[in-house]
C-alpha cells in the first residue's frame, strides 16, 4: 500500500508549457483524501516552486534544491543541508574561468555574479530547450524581456552574500556545451566535496553531498514511520536517478524521460504533456 508520493516538477509534474494540469492537481488531492501523502522533490528554490504548486490548488511538504531544504506548506524551514563557503568560492571560480552562466541558490534568495551577456546567453539557452523551435539569434534577442532574465538578482562576488551570512543551498549553470556540462557534473564531485547532477542535458546542478533526492527521500520517511516499500517516487531526469533505486516500492518513469530513468525504473507512465503523473497516481493508488 502507497502512503507517500514523491513527485519531481519540470518535465515531470509540469508540463512542457510551464502548467500544472487539472488532472494532476484532481489526482493528488484525490490520493491525500485517502490518507496518502504528497511532496514535492525538485531541483528549483521553495520560492520558484512554491508559487506554481499553491496555483494548482495543491497543499503539501517540499524537497527543494535536490534535497537541500526540507520546508513544510507554509514555506517553514524544517531541515537543511547547505554547501561550505569554502568550496563555493572554488567551484563559481572555476565556472566562470569556463565562461559559464552562475546561479546560486540561497536563504536570501538567487544571486549571479554573471555578466549581462552570460546571463542572457544562459535565459536563451533555457529558452531553446523548452521551445526548440526558436532559433538562438531569436532566443537571446528576447532574452533581456524574459522573465527569468528579470528575475536574476546580480552581485559583483560571492563575497556579498557570505557577508550577509546568507547560507548557499545549490549552484547551478545552464550551457549549450553539452559537452562540458557533462565533464563537470563528473569532475566536480570528485575534486570537491559536492553532489553534482543535472535536471536537463543543458544544465549542472551542485548541492551538499548528502543533498540528493533519493537520500532525502529515505529520511523524510524514515522520519513519518513510512516504509520504502510504501513509497512511490516518479521522475524523469538525472537529478530524479537517486529516487528511483530499487529501494523503494513504486519507482516511475515519465514517458518524456531520459532512457537512464526509463532503465532504472520499474515502471513507466505517460508524458509530461499528457497528465503522466496523475495517470500514475489512478493506477496505483
């Protein structure tokens, strides 16, 4: 018997058009009317999620930043998992010396110590990748109007934000280099004592070690008297892998999915596009 659900957001729970649909909002509240629980695991800030979920008409707990954040309905900070000073200084360093976009994710809010021109490259590439259909030249044209490029807060260093003691949760890059963006997600964790994985193949995301969807998951339950066997997680990307171990009873995949998820789960769902997780949710609970 399922008595929790753990649901990734983008390409999972939202759809490619940046919405929570009716039928996946009815399924989960359906599920929390008899008894089961839901909570979102996302690699996004409780601040970008939150927002988008009370939308949707859905009332529940948050795994923000890959597990950094613990934080309940009311947005309260419950657990935490911040990464050292030390090493985020050494890891922004090394970023941009690669002439790659930085976004850091913290108490206060998200900072980058980018400049104008990465930062519009970094909005044109997120662009591109839900939107494949526009060309870059169109992409960066209207980056500067999009609203995740009005929303970056700039600062000069990371200096500003240790100065106001504000804890850091996740750093995060968007980049066309493929390439590199795979490289790094494989050396940073090795030079430094870091989790590094990605949500699309465009992006890194770098959390505390112990700061991983699948680790958290296990707490978070462990914590409620729930076992794994009662869990059922549904992802679709890289940072959703840890989730979806055989640990838990009802692992699946979404079927816009990477084939690493698709592999690794037991089972498979529909598309994001097309009410996957409530689908998922109908059959199983």
């Amino acid at each position: 018997m399922i008595k929790l659900i753990a649901s990734d957001m983008d390409g999972t729970l939202v759809s490619s058009d940046h919405a929570i649909s009716e039928a996946n909002s009815q399924a989960i509240k359906r599920a929390q009317n008899k008894g089961v629980e839901f909570i979102i695991t996302t690699g996004r800030s409780f601040e970008d999620a939150h927002s988008q979920v009370v939308d949707a008409g859905i009332e529940c707990n948050y795994l923000v930043m890959n597990g950094s954040e613990l934080r309940n309905a009311q947005g309260e900070i419950v657990q935490s998992l911040y990464l050292e000073n030390s090493v985020v200084k050494k890891i922004v360093a090394e970023l941009m010396e690669n002439n790659l976009f930085v976004e850091l994710y913290t108490t206060g809010g998200s900072f980058s110590p980018s400049d104008e021109e990465t930062c519009k490259d970094a909005v044109a590439t997120k662009i591109i990748n839900f939107h494949p259909e526009i060309s870059y030249e169109e992409a960066y044209q209207s980056a500067k109007e999009h609203f995740l490029y009005k929303e970056i807060n700039r600062i000069a260093t990371v200096d500003e934000l240790i100065e106001q003691d504000y804890k850091i949760g996740k750093i995060i890059s968007f980049s066309a280099k493929r390439a590199l963006i795979a490289q790094l997600r494989t050396e940073l964790s090795k030079k430094y004592p870091v989790n590094a994985t990605g949500s699309f193949d465009i992006n890194l995301e770098i959390t505390n070690p112990l700061a991983d969807k699948g680790k958290a998951i296990m707490h978070y339950a462990a914590n409620k008297g729930i076992t794994l066997d009662e869990v059922m997680t549904i992802g679709d990307s890289y940072n959703d892998l840890g989730m979806l171990s055989d640990s838990f009873g009802y692992t699946v995949a979404m079927g816009n999915a990477i084939e690493a998820v698709k592999a690794q789960a037991k089972y498979l769902t529909d598309t994001n596009d097309a009410n996957g997780v409530g689908k998922a949710i109908a059959r199983f609970v």
